[in-house]
C-alpha cells in the first residue's frame, strides 16, 4: 500500500475481504466487487480455554514468537544438507549398546507396542545376535531385558517401525550451514521388511548383506563423491513428481545417476556392484531415508529457540503421535495416533490396517510429503475421492498453519510457489487445521508388511498441548 | 470356493500405480466381484496377487513392463465383464479437470495471500470473536469493518488505538452500513454518486441519510460507519475524526454529515471543533441532543431528513402534507431501524407527547407501555435468538396485529428499510397484515420506504404495496413521524 492507507482506501472500490456471513460476500460479487470469502470456523474449534489461550499469546508475545519463528525459519531455509557417509549405527551414536533399541516414534515401552513394532524388535534382536530366536526375543522384551528409545533422542529417524540399533548401517547427512548430524538407515526395499514389522530370514538376510556389503559400499561411493548435496536434487525430484514421502521414483533414479560413477570407481567386486546397482535400481523408495534424514537435519536446526512455536519433530510409534515445538526444548507432546485413510494392495483392507506409524513425517516438518502434495498429484490420489487436481489445494491448505515457503524449493505446477515450511503450532490450534502426512501403511501383524498407501493426519490435540506448554514459559521468564 | 480367477495381460502398457489402485478399487466394488487388482507385472507384485489368490497363468506369465488385470468373481461371466470394466475405465482417461474442490481460505492470513491488494475484511463472525478477527485484519494492514455486535468497549478502544497508529480505520463494532466510494458494504442502499460524504455511529441512520439525499437529488460518495459506541467519552470518537479528517481531505468530498446519538460532551465539542478545522460545509445530527455552539461552517440538524438537506445544501422544509382523517387516540410505533425509532421520537417529543421507549432519547421515558410508545424491534430484548426485522420482519407481527386492534391507538407507525443485506420483501408483510387486521375506524398506518430506486426491492415497488393496502406513505421516516401527530390531533 502506498501513501495515507485510508486516502487509498477512499480513492477506488473497496476490495473486501469478507469474514463470516457468506450473503456478503454474495452481494460483492453481485456488485461486481474484488472480494475473496473466508471460509472461517471458530478457533481452537470452538474451545474457549484455548482460545483465550491464543488470543493472550497474540496480545503479549505476539512480536516475540513472530521473531524468534522468523529466526526458526531462516535456520530451515538456510540448511545446507549433504549425504556424507555410511558408517555403523555404533559409531555414529556412541550411547548404543547391545540390547539398546531406538525406535520411531515418541518414548513407548514394549506393552504398549503394536504388532508390527514387536515384530521388527523380534527380529532385530536376532539379526544383532542377541537372541537365538523370535520367540526367545519376546519372552526377553516381555521380561525387560532391551531398553527402548525414540530415534529422535539420538538425532536419528526411521520409517515405520524405525528400529536402530548398533551394527546397523546409517546413512549420515551433515547439515554443513550449522555442523549437525542426522542420521537414518538403509531403506529396505518394499515387500516384507524389518520397517514393517518383517523379521523372517529373507529379512533378515538382507539386512546383513546391507550390513556387510551394500552399506560399507555406499558409503565409500560417499566419501569418494565428497558427499551429496541434497538441496538441489530434492528441488529437481519436485519438478519430477516426487514429494519425498510416497513418492521418491524421481529423487531415487537422481541418486543413483549421481552415485553410479563413485560406487563403480570404488568397488573392485563387478558382482557386489551389480548387486548395489540392482537394489537401488529395484526401489522407488530407496531416497526416502536419505530425505528423512535430511529433513531430521533440517529441523534440528531450528531445536531450542526460546519462544519459537514452530514444529521441530512429528513422528508416530503405532500407539502415539507426538510432536516437538522449537520453543519448548525435547518435550513430547502426545495424543493417540489416528489411523491412517487411503487405498489398499489387493487382500487387505482397512481392517488390515496398523495406526499411523514412522519417524517419516519429518518430510512433513519440513515442508515436503503431504506439504507439497501439490508437487505429486499422483499422490493425491490416495485420499478417498481426491482428484489429481486436487493436489494443489493440500499444498495451499498447509500455506495456512506455516510460516513461510521455501524459496528453493518449488513446485512448478502451482506457479513455482515455495513448498510451505515451519509448522506453527498457533495456527494449527487456531485453524484446526492439522498437517496432512503422506504415508504407508503397515499390517497390524508383524511380518506381513506394508498393506496399502495414504493419508494421516497429525492430532491436533498434540499442538494445543504444546500451545499450553509454550504459553507457560513464556510466562515464566 | 468356486470362483472364477481371469487375468489379462496389456505388454508394454506402464500406468502409474496409484492410477492403478483407483481403478482396482472400483472394480472390486462391482456385484460379484471378490476382488481385483490391477498391477504392473513386476515379481514382487506378481508375489502379493498371488498371496491374495488373484494370480493365473497369465499374469504369472507377465513381465515387469507388463500390466496385469487379475480378478476373481462368483462367476465367468462377472469377471469377464469386470477385465472388460477395467479396460475401459484405463482407456478413457479422466476428463475432470481442475474441476476438483474449489479452494477457499480458511484464515484472513491465507485470504491476504491469496489477494494481496485486499484493503478492507468485513467481519461478521460471531461477538466474542470479531476482535480477534479485526486484529488480525489491522496487523495485516487491512482496514476492519466490524458488522459484529457483542464486542467488549474494552476490547474496541484497544483495536482503535493500535489501528489508528496504523493509520488505519475501525468501522464499528456494531456497524451495519457503509459506503465507500459509491459501493455498499453490509446494510447499505445502492444510491447515485455525488459529492457528500457521511460519519456515522447508525447504520439506519446513514441508510436513512443516504436515502434523504438521494430524493432530494443528490448522491453520496463515502459514508463511513464507525459503530455505535464510538462517540461514547471512554472510545472518544478515535474513528469519527479520523473520518472527518479524511473526508475533509478527499477533493471529491464538497459536504460532511456525521450522524449519531447525542455523544458525551467532551466528545461532541471535539467533533465539532474539527469540522470547524475542515472548513467544508458540514451538518451534525445527534438525534435528542439540544443545541449546541457552531462555528460558521457548520449546522446542525434534529432529524436525519433535515441533515440530507442540510448536507444538499437546501433548507429544512416540511414536504406537503396530504389530506388525513383524525383519530382520537395515541399513536404506536413498530421499528425496525433503530435510528428511526429515536428520529420519531424526537419528533413526538418535540411535539410535547408524554412518550415511552424501550430504546428512550434524552427526556424520554423508558418503557414499553402507553398510549404514545415507540418500540425499537431491533434491540437485544427482541431479537434474542432471532433475526434482526430488518432481515426477518416476523418479530414485528405480533405487535402489529396487538396494536391494529387496540382502541386507544389512533396511528401506527411501522417504518420499512430496504437496500442491500434486508429482507427482500419487507412490504408485503406489513401490508399483508394490515390488510388481515385493519379495521375501518381503527388506526391509521403510516409507514415511510428507506431506500432507493436502484435498490434490489425497489423503491416505488414497495411503496405501490403499502399503498394498495391502505397504508399512507409518507416519503421519509420524520414526515411520517409528523403525519402521525397530524392524524393524532397534534401536528
């Protein structure tokens, strides 16, 4: 607006923006005035408590947490990830041990474990030797003898089920703008595998040639490369159809054009090589755990800013969804997990279907998966009656709860507009409107594998809490 | 299980998978159809149609580049007949396009970003929300009309103030009209363009002014509503002079109106004071206040058809009076516009009636009984729980058809507002009940018409309706007001 806003105001018809009764706004068109409706609900859905809770913190801390989420985004957006290395999950997080298990996901004890989770700590524990078998490895869990921790305690994420424990092979990826790490484990493949619940021999099999033979690989290809910058692949595979998280075909087949050369020049084993190549070549998803790690690189380095409310973690165990604000440090805030909506592999059904499940959702953190839906429109497709042409408006709706767009990352279709990043939890609770997040699903027993694909959304029980939480520091300082 | 599995293979034909799972899942649905799965022929999928008992030779036969077509159905005949749906459904692609969900904001934010050149949000949303609405419209540099009620003074001096360091305007809360260069906005009257602009604390009352002016042939350019507390000495009159200010500025503007209830004396004095800083001609209008000092430049009127002419630059003459009967009797007033009910009782207690109000102007008594009573049929105790009787007039028939059979009321006056926002017929109503419920020798009606030719309802329409019913129409809210004391014996 320039000069005196209200001259501007009386210089020409108004152009309205209408909030509430919609018969205005049919009068301003009828009138042939510029005007855009807001399809407007209460906020907080209409809970008092919360909404005064809101409504305070926009009084008094307004310009305080504006700053310090401006300062949270400027850390995302500035992020410089880089695929480093392959190295054992024991050396790249020094506090495991045996019988040590992190998993996806807020903290959960075995009790409260669905199946697929019980089934890939089964076969975890066999495939590290600390078990002779899948039964012994349930009477050990049920009397204890493993102790369990979120992957995201040891800045580290996994899909699914998740599992990391110490002779695994993870995938590190520097954030070389602010020096910390993340780290996540090879992606499997598709079929029965240990992220789904899968822990028979085939599963198991392959985790040890992972271990033994692909990761080591990898990770020479990596340190041969100087590393692979991940920024600008991930902005080619959203120009390609990817969003990151169901849907990686094009960031995957970018991957191994960029490695092929240093895996070939680093391996003196023609049939090892072959294997390597055939097992990338073999899966659309192979990308995912890199961008999962990524994106756990990313939104670690917007942790620990006081005051900030954006979202810094979301991630689901089967039981729990729970979440991470910047503002409020490494508290968990927790509701239980939804199930997720979507279409299913012939045989299975929604019946067959385990809750919502995975560390993956911190694409989503990070304005990818179900944020740039509109990148995919493939994707949108798996929500119920969702038409491809509808993929657009999953990426515009997520413009409402975050805080800005990635200017490096965009989605040509929807006139390169940036990928909408920095979750603020006061506008979740406001517009109970809750991250949507592209996912796979499990089947509810371990072993059988992933069922089906589709859409979760985050409860947005976890963001109130959260809201909650930061009002009271706030308070206190 | 006698069902019949039937596979087709398409060689070389890739559709993306989740294209494929869509179509599946509308096979599967068909009447005797177990199953279906289409799937491009890789092993690993080849493995999980054959974990599902989907998988013939065929299929089995099939290479990665290959889509296989399996179901399984009760018999031969359905599941040759779902391979042959499914075939059709992948050869004729989706014509849809962009037909999808129309995307609409769900916050004020997104509407800003979606509309960046937006410069006014007109909030309707319930009471208790409109000040955070409005807060949020000033923070993104919007201009904020509040048509809301229910909202804290508190609240409103707070937005005023933050606002006005914006140098930006709150109409309101509890603003029903506006006009900002010729466009009505909320409650308003579609009236022809010209050089006054008005300030007003009423939405009746500018839509009454506004009218006035437009019979008299002149035309509004602006008219600026600024809610019904703004004059209060606790809000200070913070976007009335703001408007008078502007106004003052605009080139386009020859004449300034601004329309209220008698504001707090310090208060007044500084809205007259700066239409003495404008300099243009202006006209205040307090309906019930008694005179007061002027400088030159202004006048003051004590009703709203005095102010239009005031503001049109023509005297304050009474229009022709028409040949009435007498009634002995008081008179009862049904309104429905607010600022109308208190413009008759200037009128009436002007005249020296002993008058009740529930809605009372200074020197009047409050009440809802008598012979001389002027209800305001908008006000809260009314409309709890129901429209307002400018959008829904059915608040007004009961007291209607109690007063058309009362014996000691000579004259009811029911006024009838129209314009953008009102009802879309609030003649035919009134008229319907009068011609249900009148008597020969029972009470007058006198009803007046606030609105314009180019208004939806139109003007001399409702009118005509009034009139074949037997209504006398007088051509504004005051000379009705006046026909009624003539009818009465005491004009």
């Amino acid at each position: 607006m320039t000069g005196d806003p209200i001259e501007s105001l009386l210089r020409g018809p108004p152009k309205v923006i209408n909030v509430g009764l919609a018969g205005f706004s049919r009068d301003l068109s009828e009138q042939g005035v510029e005007s855009v409706h807001v399809d407007w609900s209460p906020p907080a859905q209409g809970d008092p408590i919360v909404a005064a809770l809101l409504s305070k913190l926009d009084g008094s801390s307004k310009e305080r947490i504006d700053a310090a989420n401006s300062r949270a985004l400027d850390q995302m957006l500035s992020s410089e990830p880089v695929l480093i290395d392959v190295i054992p999950a024991s050396e790249a997080i020094p506090a495991l041990e045996p019988r040590r298990i992190l998993h996806a996901g807020p903290p959960l004890e075995w009790e409260r474990m669905c199946g697929p989770m019980r089934g890939a700590i089964q076969g975890i524990s066999v495939f590290e030797g600390w078990e002779a078998n899948l039964s012994d490895a349930q009477k050990s869990a049920e009397q204890g003898l493993f102790s369990f921790y979120p992957n995201h305690h040891f800045d580290a994420v996994g899909p699914m089920t998740g599992i990391t424990t110490l002779s695994q092979p993870v995938m590190v990826v520097e954030n070389r703008k602010f020096g910390n790490r993340a780290y996540c484990a090879i992606n499997e493949g598709l079929g029965k595998v240990l992220r789904f619940g899968g822990n028979d021999d085939e599963v198991l099999n392959r985790l040890r040639w992972i271990r033994d033979e692909f990761g080591p690989a990898l990770g020479r290809a990596l340190r041969n490369l100087g590393g692979l910058s991940l920024k600008g692949l991930v902005a080619r595979g959203l120009s390609m159809g990817d969003e990151m998280h169901q849907r990686n075909a094009a960031c995957s087949s970018l991957a191994l054009r960029e490695l092929a050369a240093a895996l070939a020049e680093t391996s003196s084993d023609s049939q090892a090589l072959t294997r390597a190549f055939a097992f990338m070549a073999g899966n659309d998803q192979f990308f995912l755990n890199i961008a999962m790690a990524m994106g756990k690189s990313i939104a670690d380095s917007a942790r620990a800013i006081e005051g900030s409310s954006i979202v810094t973690a979301m991630s689901r165990n089967g039981t729990d969804f729970g979440i991470q604000v910047s503002g409020t440090g490494d508290s968990w805030f927790i509701a239980p997990v939804e199930m997720p909506e979507g279409l299913f592999f012939p045989g299975f059904t929604e019946e067959d279907a385990n809750p919502d499940m995975g560390d993956s959702a911190i694409v989503e953190t990070v304005g990818l998966g179900g944020f740039a839906m509109g990148a995919a429109p493939a994707v949108a497709g798996f929500v119920g009656a969702g038409a491809a042409s509808d993929a657009g408006n999953y990426t515009l709706r997520m413009k409402d709860i975050t805080a800005g767009g990635n200017p490096e990352w965009k989605i040509p279709s929807m006139d390169y507009i940036g990928v909408p990043t920095g979750i603020d939890i006061r506008a979740v609770v406001e517009t109970a409107i809750a991250p949507t997040i592209n996912t796979g699903i499990a089947h509810r027993r371990a072993g059988i594998g992933q069922v089906g694909a589709g859409i979760a959304r985050a409860p947005l029980k976890c963001f109130s809490q959260a809201l909650v939480d930061l009002a009271r520091r706030l308070e206190a300082k | 299980m006698n069902a019949v599995v039937m596979n087709e293979v398409r060689k070389g034909f890739y559709v993306d998978s989740v294209a494929l799972m869509r179509i599946s899942r509308s096979i599967g649905r068909l009447k005797q159809v177990d199953e279906a799965s289409l799937m491009m022929g890789t092993p690993a999928n080849r493995e999980i149609m054959a974990d599902a008992g989907l998988l013939a030779d065929e299929g089995a036969a099939a290479g990665g580049g290959d889509l296989v077509i399996a179901v399984r159905a009760e018999n031969s005949a359905a599941a040759k007949e779902a391979l042959s749906t499914a075939i059709e459904q992948l050869q004729s692609p989706s014509q849809k396009f962009a037909s999808g969900e129309e995307w609409t904001p769900r916050t004020l934010r997104s509407a800003v970003s979606a509309f960046p050149s937006a410069n006014v949000a007109l909030i309707s949303v319930p009471g208790e929300f409109a000040a955070a609405e409005a807060r949020k419209a000033i923070r993104l540099g919007l201009h904020a009309m509040i048509f809301s009620d229910n909202v804290s003074i508190a609240e409103e001096i707070q937005l005023k103030r933050e606002a006005q360091s914006l140098g930006l305007l709150v109409m309101g809360p509890d603003c029903g009209t506006a006009i900002i260069s010729g466009t009505p906005l909320a409650f308003a009257n579609c009236v022809s363009r010209g050089p006054v602009g008005i300030v007003g604390a009423s939405g009746t009352g500018i839509q009454e002014v506004s009218c006035q002016i437009e019979r008299m042939g002149g035309g509004i350019l602006h008219a600026i509503g600024v809610g019904g507390r703004d004059l209060k000495s606790e809000v200070g009159g913070t976007t009335t002079l703001m408007a008078i200010d502007a106004l003052a500025s605009d080139p386009d503007i020859e004449s300034i109106v601004v329309i209220s209830k008698p504001p707090g004396d310090d208060v007044a004095k500084k809205v007259i004071e700066r239409l003495g800083i404008a300099g243009k001609p202006a006209v205040v209008c307090f309906l019930g206040s008694a005179a007061l000092p002027l400088p030159a430049n202004v006048l003051q009127a004590y009703t709203l058809k005095d102010a239009a002419a005031a503001a049109v630059g023509k005297g304050f003459e009474q229009s022709e009076r028409p040949g009435l009967p007498t009634r002995s009797g008081g008179i009862a007033g049904l309104y429905s516009g607010g600022t109308l009910c208190a413009e008759a009782q200037v009128i009436l207690r002007d005249a020296g009636l002993p008058i009740n109000s529930n809605a009372p102007i200074a020197k009047v008594a409050k009440g809802r009984e008598g012979s001389y009573v002027l209800l305001d049929l908008g006000d809260d105790e009314f409309t709890r729980g129901r429209p307002h009787p400018m959008i829904d007039p059915g608040v007004r028939e009961a007291f209607l058809i109690e007063a058309l059979g009362r014996d000691d009321i000579g004259v009811v006056l029911a006024d009838v507002v129209i314009g953008q926002g009102a009802h879309s017929d609030p003649a035919l109503p009134l008229a319907d009940i009068v011609r249900a419920h009148g008597r020969r020798s029972g009470p007058i009606v006198i009803s007046a018409v606030t609105g314009t030719e180019q208004d939806s309802q139109v003007l001399s329409d409702q009118e005509s309706k009034l009139c074949k019913a037997g209504i006398v129409v007088a051509s504004s809210n005051a000379d009705a007001a006046r026909w009624a004391l003539a009818v009465a014996g005491r004009g």
